[in-house]
C-alpha cells in the first residue's frame, strides 16, 4: 500500500468508530447506482437466517469464524464458530478494542480495495474481510478467520495501524488458547476468501436487483398511458430479471477457485466437501452460460438435481426428492430458469420450516398439446393469504418478498410469450403442502416473437 494511504489510516484508526463511519461517507465508499437513488442497507437485502446458515455451513466445511456486520461495524448474523481464544480476549478491555478497531480497519480496506482483504490481526491470528459492494455501494462485510498460519508473515500486519499491548503472549493462559487454533496453509484461506467474496456477493446482487424490479414495476404502472414507454419498462424488467439469474463474473476465476476448493478437500479427504464444491461449480457454469437463451428440458432438470443434491448435503434425511420425466419430451426446449424459483421455494420455504423430513416431487409430462412441469412438496404450505400477495400481479401496493417477486416475473414471461392461458396455477394447503403447475406449449420455439 502506498505510504500515503497507510498515513491516512493511522489517522482514520485514531477516530471513534461513529467518526470512522462518517469518513467511509465521506470518501464515497458508499455510493448510489446511475439512476436508482435509494439507499441500500444490507440487513434490509439480505435472509438473515439463510446468511446465518450458510456461514455455518462454510465454519463446519473451512474450520474458520464467521461473522456479517454492516458497514457500520455492527454485526447482523450470530458470530459462527468463535474460538476460545478470540472470546477471550474480547473479555479482556486492554485487547477488546484493538479487536474492534481490527475489524473495523479490515472492513475498511476491504471496501477501498473491493476484494477481500487478509490480514494478521493484534491477537496474531489471520483474518480476511469480504466486502459486500452492491450497486457502487459499500453495504457491509463479511469478516473469517481465527486461524494461525506457518505462513503469516506473508499476510500485512494490521499492528501497523492498531498499537494493540504486545504483552498478551506473557499471559500463559491466553497463549495456551491461542496455541489450540486452527492452523490453516496460505493457499486455503485464499482460496476460502475468494469463494466466499463470489457467493455473498451473488446472493446480494440477486435481491438488490429484485427491489429495483419492484420499483420498476410500480413505475410502470404510472407510465401505463404511454403505450411504448410501458413497452420499454417490460424489456428492461424482463433484460433485468435474466441478468439476475445469470452470474456476472470470470467464469474462468470462478471455476479455478472452486477447483482449488475441490483439490484441497480431496487432498483432505473431505469427500461432502469435495462433492459440494463439483456441483457449486456446475450451478454456477449453468447459469452463467444459460441466462438468455432456450435450454433443454432434460439439462434444466439435471441442473435441478444438483441443486437438490446440494441442499441434500446439506440438509440430510430432512429432504428427499424425485425428479420424473417422459422419455418423449427428452429433448423439448423451454425458457431458461423458469421451474428453479419454484424448487427453490419448496425447499427453503416448505420443508426446511417444517418438523421432520419432507419430499420435493418434480413431475414433467405432455397433455393436449402442452409440456406440464408440475412441482410438489409435502411442506408447511401457505396460508390463503399468502398465496393471494403472490397473486397481486402488477399491483402497486404489492409488499411481498422477494420470493414473490420471483414468482411474479415468472408469470410475466410465461404470458407475454404464450398468453393468459399459460399462467402458473399454485394450490396450497397450509401444513398439507404446495403444489405447482407451469405449462409450456410443445415445440414453443416456434411460437416466441
């Protein structure tokens, strides 16, 4: 880093942390997306159970702490996995506040630098911070680590700015703590970083793009008189809605890191972890490469199954599947990503709520004419209520998730290609299950504009 900057830290890190805040601020670190003008914030965007999960699902998979603040410092997620030796410490004033300033300055270059950023923090651990940049604006970090490292001299020492007591290696009962941390080689936690900065980043990405839609569709209506600018308003929300299904990155980096994630669990002989990074990997190439063009019936459902394959990892004997297909309908084109918001949904929002195992069924067949994609699972359905807000289509006052939003844009495709008839038909039942429907004309190439 140049001497300049470093300068300018040492003063930064001499401020109270509301003073830090303000100066993030102020150097635009924070900033607004050309043409959307409001403001994010991150506990807003973001399923703060699924975020607690997944970072308990990267602690049992990396050995690594785990924890989401804000861009404030203010943590929003449980901190997963903490070591003994790092709650120690922050029961101790003299180091607490070196700990909090670390994180801080972590957070900090994190955001300047707009990757993740390693470092060796006062109490000789390493960390890394990954910054949360949506839309130009700095919304938070994601902060790991508590690992020693044979190699920690490879890593900046964040002492350089944070003139934390040295002396806490005189204290044999915090040495013999910190002697029990994981260690971790160089190249693993690098790796760990970078996946977790692409993961995050995607997933926030995705629900910041789903509030704009839904401003987008509110701003719509108002302009309904005008013909061709509501014309234009559907291209962009229809434009939109495939970027966000689609990743926006090097796939090239992407699949190195996931191969390096891959190699060292094999090396390891982590075989859940090696399975799980292989068809991450393959989600992920699926929909970088098809986000704008008709897909095949049968690739689609494979990539389902990887991802029920995943969740099956994840969730044990709490989730069964089965996937049911024609032969005849083998090689049937259809939209690209539109049966996914609706497993999805099965099982994030019907049996992961519900006590006990559940089973997502997916069935695909031809009746009169059309293709029948039928998805069911035996979770805790949804109350009449809930299925009339996902139903307001078009509706100003709509307030759903964005789940709801998901389903919304689905339909909206289905229709403007095929007509009113091709609607999603949804049946719920509430601790009975879901059930859904989605008809495709056969041979529908032929009939898109």
């Amino acid at each position: 880093m140049p001497s300049g900057i470093k300068k300018d830290y040492k003063q930064t890190h001499q401020l109270k942390t509301d003073e830090l805040v303000e100066d993030l601020d102020n150097e635009n670190i924070i900033g607004n997306d050309e043409g959307y003008n409001e403001r994010f914030e991150l506990k807003e965007l973001i399923d703060l159970k699924l975020f607690n999960d997944i970072q308990e699902g990267l602690s049992k998979v990396t050995g690594l702490a785990f924890v989401t603040v804000d861009y404030k410092g203010e943590p929003l997620t449980k901190r997963t996995s903490f070591s003994e030796y790092c709650r120690a410490r922050r029961k101790i004033d003299t180091y607490k506040k070196a700990c909090y300033l670390s994180d801080a300055h972590g957070g900090l270059e994190a955001a300047i630098r707009g990757k993740p950023y390693i470092y060796r923090c006062p109490g000789g651990l390493i960390d890394f911070a990954v910054p949360i940049v949506v839309k130009g604006q700095y919304l938070g970090a994601v902060l790991c680590g508590q690992a020693r490292s044979s190699e920690s001299d490879r890593f900046d020492d964040i002492n350089e700015f944070i003139k934390a007591d040295p002396k806490w290696k005189e204290n044999p009962e915090l040495l013999a703590m910190y002697e029990k941390t994981l260690e971790i080689d160089y190249e693993k936690i690098v790796s760990v970083a970078d996946l977790v900065h692409l993961v995050i980043n995607q997933l926030v990405e995705k629900e910041a793009i789903n509030i704009i839609q839904e401003e987008l569709n509110r701003q719509s209506l108002q302009l309904a008189v005008e013909k061709r600018a509501r014309l234009e308003i559907e291209k962009e929300l229809k434009d939109a809605e495939l970027k966000t299904l689609k990743a926006q990155m090097n796939p090239h980096f992407m699949f190195n890191v996931l191969s390096s994630i891959s190699n060292l669990a094999l090396v390891e002989g982590a075989k859940q972890t090696e399975e799980m990074s292989y068809l991450f990997s393959y989600l992920l190439r699926y929909n970088i490469e098809n986000g704008d063009k008709e897909v095949f019936l049968k690739e689609d459902l494979e990539n389902i199954e990887r991802y029920l394959k995943v969740q099956k990892i994840r969730f044990g004997d709490k989730l069964n599947y089965e996937i049911i297909i024609s032969e005849e309908i083998d090689t049937q084109k259809i939209p690209p990503f539109v049966i996914q918001t609706f497993i999805e949904n099965a099982v994030n929002h019907g049996i992961v709520p519900k006590e006990g195992p559940g089973t997502v069924i997916v069935e695909v067949f031809l009746e009169n004419g059309d293709v029948v994609i039928k998805v069911e699972d035996d979770g805790v359905g949804m109350s009449k209520r809930a299925l009339r807000k996902i139903f307001l289509l078009n509706q100003e006052n709509y307030e759903g998730n964005s789940l709801g939003i998901g389903i919304q844009n689905t339909r909206k495709r289905l229709m403007n290609n095929f007509g009113d008839a091709y609607d999603i038909e949804i049946i719920s039942r509430e601790d009975v299950g879901t059930s859904v429907i989605i008809k495709i004309p056969e041979h529908f190439e032929e009939r898109v504009s």
